[in-house]
C-alpha cells in the first residue's frame, strides 16, 4: 500500500502558518533581544556607581577630579575617569596635543573595577602604540548599545557631535559612559575669577562642589554621575530651521530615552526634556535655564547639577 504525500495546497498552508507565527514572534524576540541589551547597560552603569561609591569611600567622600591638568592644557572631558584607549586617530587623540589620550592606569575608577588587571605604566611624553591601544578591553565601559560615535571633529564645541558610524564611542574614546563634568564646567561660568591663576581657580572650584557633596547639600539620588551618549547629545543639540528643539533616538529606543548612574548607586532609564535657553543662558547652566531631566513622577530636576 502506498503512502499518500501531501498535496502541494497542504504544503503551501504549512508554509503560509510558518510564516504567520514567524510574522508574530519575531517582533516579540526582537523587543526581549533589546530588553536584554538594555539590561546589560544597565548593569554597566550600576557598577560604576558601584565603583564610585568604593572611591567616595576611600577619598572621604570626595568625587574624582574634574578636569586633568597636564603642563599645558587644563582638560575637561568624559572619557577621564574610566575606559581603555582611545583610538589613535580619534578626535580625542589628536586634539590638544593628546591633553585629552588618557591612558587606563590614568582613569581613576578602571583600578575600582578591575582590580585584578594591572594596567600598563604610563610614558610620559611618548603616545602608546598601536599595539597596546588594542591591547585591554573593559566590557563594563562598552553599552551594548553603542554603535556609533558622536566625537568627531572639529575638536571643540557643537560641531564635534556630529555622527561617525564606523566606529562606536567605546572604541573612539575608550568608553561608551560619560563622567558627568558639567556641574563643574558650570561653576566656572557661574563663579567670577578671583586673584589667582586658572589652575587654582580650578582647583578651588573643584574643592568647593567636593565639600558641598560631603556635607549633603546635594540629593545623592538625583546626582548624575554617568550617562550614555544619548545625553550628550540631547544637551548639545540645536533647534532646526523652525526653532524646534531636536529629539534622538535612544540606543535601546525611546525619544531622548537614557541610562544613567546616581551618586546614591542607582542606575535607571530616564527620558531627557532640554529646556529653551533664555536670553544671556547657557544650556548647561542650571533650573530655569538650561536642560533638565525628568522621570514619571520625578521631574524636573537639573542634569546640569549645579551644587547650591
């Protein structure tokens, strides 16, 4: 007796059931593989909350510097607490004479959490090669979201935000997280100049925002200590030719959606809303004139953070 096969309808409505369920799933497997990810971002950024507090602990409650003196530039930047190398071409290589090419023993909280790893000595005056640029990687500075990077020339100001999509941030600048500066770039638009050179003046500024988070004039869970790019980019963006302010697209979706770490440990999602500047502002200085953040019913508070 023959065995009967199936006719080329029963076939075709296989195939047509197949494609149905994977038309279903398929998104759903995609928002748990994005899920994912943005847990793995987050878990990220709570370690170096993490490792901020083991820090704060150590240094009396103090938060790592500001700014890296070299002997002749004063550098401010997001990449200088933690990370690998920066790339050798990188915007943050060559800019400034290499003020701003920190090396991973130069990145204070990388010997937090990596304690293990015993990062190569630094030579003073002389660029690492090729060689030991590709040398380390530091998974927990890298976002699973990262992509692409948003510091590329020239050097300074709003231009350098413009997109390179070969390369991301973590592999640019050695990390994808950025040390929240701002707070100290505002006290130095904020605080007039006193009799003094500009390193002491940094210096003093540095000690005032450190002694006002000692004794707790700042709300620890409100404090930003790292974001994502997606801030930087919000914080820095332009209006368009209508006086609209620009949105982004989160690495893990949303408009304007950002991971970032508290002074408390914390570490969350939040939607960034960039306020208009008034006239005389600046857009990171703090409440009522620059950009803001806001969470559910947390809103809105400075990402500025401008200690009082």
């Amino acid at each position: 007796m023959s065995k009967r096969g199936f006719t080329l309808i029963e076939l075709l409505v296989v195939i047509a059931i197949i494609a149905l369920l994977v038309g279903i799933l398929l998104p759903a497997l995609q928002k748990a593989r994005q899920a994912a990810r943005q847990a793995v971002h987050l878990v990220n950024l709570q370690q170096q909350a993490l490792g901020m507090a083991t820090y704060r602990n150590d240094f009396r409650d103090s938060v790592p510097e500001a700014y890296r003196a070299s002997p002749t530039v004063l550098a401010i930047a997001p990449n200088l607490i933690g990370g690998k190398f920066n790339a050798a071409d990188s915007t943050y290589t060559v800019g400034s004479g290499g003020a701003y090419d920190f090396w991973p023993i130069e990145r204070q909280l990388n010997s937090y959490l990596y304690p293990s790893v015993i990062f190569e000595a630094k030579t003073t005056g002389i660029p690492p090669t090729p060689a030991q640029r590709a040398s380390l990687e530091l998974p927990i500075w890298r976002s699973p979201g990262d992509v692409f990077t948003i510091y590329t020339g020239p050097f300074q100001g709003v231009a350098q935000r413009r997109i390179n999509p070969t390369r991301s941030t973590y592999d640019d600048i050695g990390t994808s997280y950025m040390y929240n500066t701002i707070w100290f770039i505002a006290k130095l638009q904020l605080s007039p100049a006193a009799s003094e050179t500009t390193v002491q003046r940094w210096r003093r500024l540095q000690r005032q925002g450190m002694q006002q988070m000692t004794l707790a004039t700042v709300n620890p869970s409100k404090f930003v200590t790292f974001t994502d790019k997606t801030m930087i980019r919000v914080i820095n963006s332009q209006a368009d030719n209508a006086g609209a302010l620009i949105d982004f697209e989160g690495e893990f979706g949303g408009r304007n959606n950002c991971g970032m770490a508290f002074l408390d440990g914390a570490a969350r999602m939040v939607q960034a809303e960039r306020r208009t500047v008034v006239s005389g502002g600046h857009p990171w200085t703090p409440d009522g004139v620059g950009n803001t953040i806001s969470n559910n019913n947390i809103k809105p508070f400075a990402y500025s953070l401008i200690l009082p």
